[in-house]
C-alpha cells in the first residue's frame, strides 16, 4: 500500500509533532472548536512571528493571522487548505509606516509594512490583543475581530482583501466597506 503524502506540509514536516511540541512549551494557545469551524490555533514561531489560524471544515480553507513584528497580515488558503494561496490582506503596521512601499517585497508577495501614503495614520497600530476569526457562510470569507473592532477582512474571489486602517485602493488591500461586511458576515457592528 502505497503511503498518501500531505500536499499541505513540506515533506519532513509532522504536524502533529509540532502541535505537541508548541503545547508541552505553552507557547500553543487553542481555541475549542465549533461546528463549523476547527479550533483556533495561536503561537509563535521560532523566528518571534506571531501566528493565530483556524481551519473552516465547510470551505476546508485556513485563515492565518501573521505577526512579524512590523506588521499583521490576513491570509486564506485556496480549498482543500492547499498551499495555495486564494487572497491576503494588510491589516497593521506595528512600526512607523515608511515614506514608499518596499517594492521588492510586495512583488514578491512578501509580507511588508504599509506605506504612510496609504494609510489613515502612519503611527505604529497595537495589535489585536484577542483576535477571533469571523467565516461568511459559506466559509469562503473570513474576517479577522478583536472585540468588537473589524481589522479587516477577505472575500472569496479576490486577491486583496479590505483593511481598517487602509485609504482607497492599494496593493495592499482596499479600506473597509461596511455595507459589504454586513452583508457577507451578517453581522452588524
């Protein structure tokens, strides 16, 4: 019987195994699951980028809240929680927004502070202290919540996603349209 390879780790990679290691360190903080959803997974990496996921058991799409130290990204997968990436979203600067966009890495698809062009305010953001995951119905959209403040959202079928703190549309994402939001995650704030 021929052994089924994981299309979503690298090969080497036991998820389980650093599940276990992240927890018996206490740097694995996890949320019970609901019906819907899987449990809500917050830790952080060796490197100090802070990580809060979720898997959608409907859509079978992750969303990923990335915290490097500069900034927040929101990240869906494609279905099948592949590696694929189907859309992203700026949510945050934690420093001083630079005068330009680092042009390499946003060619790149890297993860880079928002510039102060593009931006309601270039002060360094605090980050969500309890961020929670919001799915659409349908669990092709997903937003990210610390009590009752929207950071941002995507929606399936576009790249970019929209941003709280974003002016207009950019590279980055759009700023946040509220009817939209209502709309998608029948919720009303």
């Amino acid at each position: 019987m021929k052994k089924k390879t994981s299309k979503k780790n690298p090969p080497g990679l036991d998820t389980a195994a650093l599940m276990d290691a992240l927890k018996a360190s206490g740097r694995l903080h996890v949320v019970p699951p609901d019906e819907h959803w899987g449990p809500q997974y917050r830790y952080a990496e060796e490197n100090g980028t802070l990580v809060h996921t979720q898997f959608n058991f409907q859509s079978t799409r992750r969303a990923t809240l990335r915290d490097d130290g500069r900034c927040g990204w929101l990240y869906l997968s494609g279905p099948h929680d592949s590696d694929k990436l189907a859309a992203s979203c700026w949510l945050y600067n934690r420093v001083e927004a630079p005068e330009t966009a680092d042009e390499a890495a946003v060619a790149k698809g890297l993860p880079t502070p928002a510039p102060r062009g593009q931006l309601k305010d270039p002060r360094p953001s605090e980050p969500p202290k309890s961020p929670w995951f919001r799915w659409g119905n349908n669990g092709n959209s997903v937003a990210v919540i610390d009590g009752s403040t929207v950071y941002g959202y995507v929606v399936a079928g576009r790249t970019r996603g929209r941003s709280l703190e974003l002016v207009g549309e950019t590279p980055f994402g759009a700023e946040i349209d509220w009817d939209e939001f209502e709309d998608v995650f029948k919720m009303v704030l």
